[in-house]
C-alpha cells in the first residue's frame, strides 16, 4: 500500500459539529497541562536550544561571556518557551465542557501558521516555564491550498516559579483536511531547489558577515526610521537542519514522542496521530517534515520546516541587531508560504518607527523572510527597547495588573496542588 493511500485511511473531513463545539472553549482559562522537552533550564539546555536552529550568540551559549553582561549570566533566547515547560497543576475547564468537546479536530492536519508575542522577564537558568490559556477565537475561512479550514487563535501565558509573567503567546492554529489539499494539489508543481557552486558561495558570503552586535550598545538615537537592517540567512535547509532543531528541544514534547517502548505508549495514548507508512509501520503525521513521501501524499512536494523554527529564525534576526542591551518587546508573524527542504531564506528588515514606550525607547520594524523563488514565506513586525543616552537602560516591560493577580493566583494554586506530590 502505497503512503497516499495510507494517508487517505486517515482523511477526516472537518466537521460543523467540531466547529461548533470549539466554540465552547472560548474564553475559558485552564492550566497548561504538557511536559515540554525541558522541564528546568540548564545551561547546557539554553546553549542546545539556541545551536539547534543556528544561533550562536555567546549571550545565549557562553556562561563566562554572559556573566560580563547586564544580565550577569546566561539568558534563553525569546522563544525558548516552545521547548521548556512543565505540567501545570490547577482547576480545569469544566467537565461538562470538557467532554462535550473531547475529539475536537480529530484526524484533521493541524499547524502552525503564525504568533503574536510579547515579552516580559528573561529566563535564566535554573527556571522552571508554566502555562495557563485557552482558545480566543475560532473562524472558518475558505483556503486556495485546503479548501475550507478553520483559523483559532490559541493564547497561552507563560510564568516562572516565582509567578513572575515571562510570555504571552497567541499562536494561529489551522485545522485543514488532508484529501482536500492532496487533491488541490496547488504546490505540487514545484521542483526541489538546486545550487551552483557559484550560489552556494553567494550564500556562504552572508553566513560570514552576519554576527551579533553584541556589548556594544546599540543606542535608540542612532537609529533612524528607514535604516536598513543588515541581511541574514538561514538555508538551504536540509533534513540535518530539521534534527538539529529537533535535538535542540522542539517537536518531541508537546506531541509526547518517543523511542520504542515511550513510542508504543504514545500510539495508544493518542492512535490517529500514528498513521503506517509503506511498510505498514505507525508512524507519526509529524514525519511530514522529514519524508518527503508522506508530505506528498496530503499535498505538498517534499517536506517542509516547522512555522516555529522560522520564527525563532525571525528572533535571531532581533536578538543579534539589537546587541546585549536591547529587548525583544513584542513581534508578530505569519507563516504565508511552505519552506521546504532545499529552500534557503533571505531575512531583511528596516525600522518604521521610533517613539517612548513605558518609559522605553523603542523602534518599530518590519521584517520578512524571502525564499530563493522571491516569495515572501513569513512576513514579520516587531517593537525593540533600545538603550537611550537619554532614557537610560531598557527597562523591562510590565504586564497588566489583572494578569500579574492571576498568574500569581494560578501559580498559589499550583503549588497548593503539588505540595507532598513527587516532582
């Protein structure tokens, strides 16, 4: 049996009845109850983090570097909270709600199209990450790659131990149905990137003139609206590249994967997410980012990259212009085009705005990611806190109050849970 009609064992029409029932889940808070693949930050796991999607800013991988900084040590980059939390413990939806909306979207092809975040507190090691959040919106739309699909947007808070709000995240979920965008077939045209020696040097050009700015201040009032950042790459991205990442702390904890025997648990925990490949083996859905067989059988020509991986590429992008000094107030981000195997991005930016933010200097820019085919996969905005001769240091932001009363109420209640259960 070949892996499309494996796959077409699995096709699962979105249904009126799911739709209508995940709007149950609007504006409902509950815990955020997944072990992500870190539970407590180490060194180490900040270092693996930032290496696997290809930073290697010493604020983030060097100890002895970053103890000379204002942050007197090491210090995650922005979207470690994709690969560190752990299993909050508290009130949950209602069970009512809860069984009434059991199976939401089961057998239907889930991703990642895009987040808006914003950032309060650096995470450092030692830290633990919990989450409490629910669904904001739920929105049916038609789609040129998948016929009709359904757009939520998930919002999750992000808090340390000391109930301190680190993140706040509203990420773009998309349900589609895997026929419908295997029978479009809108991308299955496209051909796998090549390169000459001569372009693979171009690239490699790039990759050497990039760094982070690091120690030196990047000051508020040396920059000028219309500047233009410097350009960055990130490509030709191979399956190495989706393994890094992988290893560096993404893909495995939120979907419980594992090896084995963690595996076999896994499939009986959660059997639609494992679907047998041509040699009538489960395997994961999730495999479509690595096999390019799978990928092909719902749509698309080859496998493709995570929306999380751009976006941590994106940060990287902020992080090494704005310097040691600088903070990653807020960005936004949406994933418009696959980015598949063999695709090399070119990120570019320039600054849209300068004004005072919260006692911040603060610069407003627009950014993107562009594919060697001139389309643009992931067009980006984000706000930066510059040091100011002026305004002095950056100062951190500060969450609402209502939201600072809850998180501290949430983490009390976590701890009330946990006290005399094994960690």
């Amino acid at each position: 049996m070949t892996q499309t009609e494996q796959a077409q064992d699995f096709d699962h029409a979105i249904k009126d009845d799911d739709i209508e029932r995940s709007k149950l889940l609007l504006g409902l808070d509950a815990p955020i109850s997944i072990d992500e693949f870190f539970r407590e930050l180490s060194t180490d796991a900040i270092r693996n983090f930032a290496r696997g999607y290809g930073d290697d800013n010493p604020l983030f991988v060097d100890p002895d570097y970053a103890a000379t900084t204002r942050w007197g040590g090491p210090i995650a980059p922005p979207m470690i909270h994709s690969a560190l939390s752990r299993k909050m413990l508290g009130d949950p939806i209602p069970e009512d709600i809860r069984k009434a909306t059991r199976g939401l979207f089961s057998g239907v092809h889930l991703f990642v199209s895009g987040q808006h975040t914003e950032w309060f507190q650096p995470v450092r090691p030692g830290d633990e990450l919990f989450g409490f959040g629910g669904m904001e919106s739920t929105e049916v739309k038609a789609s040129e790659y998948a016929g009709r699909s359904v757009i939520r947007i998930r919002r999750a808070v992000r808090i340390n131990q000391r109930a301190e709000v680190v993140a706040i995240e509203r990420t773009i979920l998309i349900a589609t149905e895997r026929k419908e965008s295997r029978e479009r077939g809108k991308y299955m045209d496209l051909k796998p990137a090549t390169y000459t020696d001569e372009q693979i040097a171009e690239i490699d050009a790039i990759y050497a003139a990039e760094g982070p700015r690091g120690a030196e201040p990047r000051y508020y009032e040396d920059v000028q609206v219309g500047e233009v950042l410097p350009k960055m790459v990130k490509g030709p991205l191979t399956l190495t590249d989706v393994i890094c990442f992988h290893a560096g702390g993404y893909g495995f904890g939120p979907y419980g994967i594992g090896g084995a025997r963690v595996g076999y648990k896994n499939r009986v925990r959660v059997p639609k997410f494992y679907i047998k490949n041509a040699a009538g083996i489960p395997d994961v859905a999730q495999r479509l980012h690595w096999e390019n067989e799978w990928s092909q059988s719902i749509g698309n020509p080859m496998a493709y990259d995570y929306g999380v991986m751009r976006e941590c590429w994106l940060t990287h992008y902020l992080t090494d212009w704005m310097g040691d000094d600088g903070w990653l107030v807020r960005q936004h981000d949406e994933m418009r085009k696959f980015n598949y195997i063999g695709d090399t991005q070119f990120i570019t930016g320039e600054v849209v705005g300068k004004r005072v933010e919260h006692g911040n200097a603060v610069v407003d820019l627009e950014f993107r990611a562009t594919s060697q085919r001139g389309e643009v996969t992931a067009p980006a905005t984000a706000t930066v806190a510059l040091p100011s001769r002026e305004f002095s240091p950056v100062v951190l932001p500060e969450p609402d109050e209502e939201l600072r009363r809850k998180a501290v109420a949430m983490m009390g209640r976590h701890n009330e849970l946990s006290r005399g259960k094994p960690r």
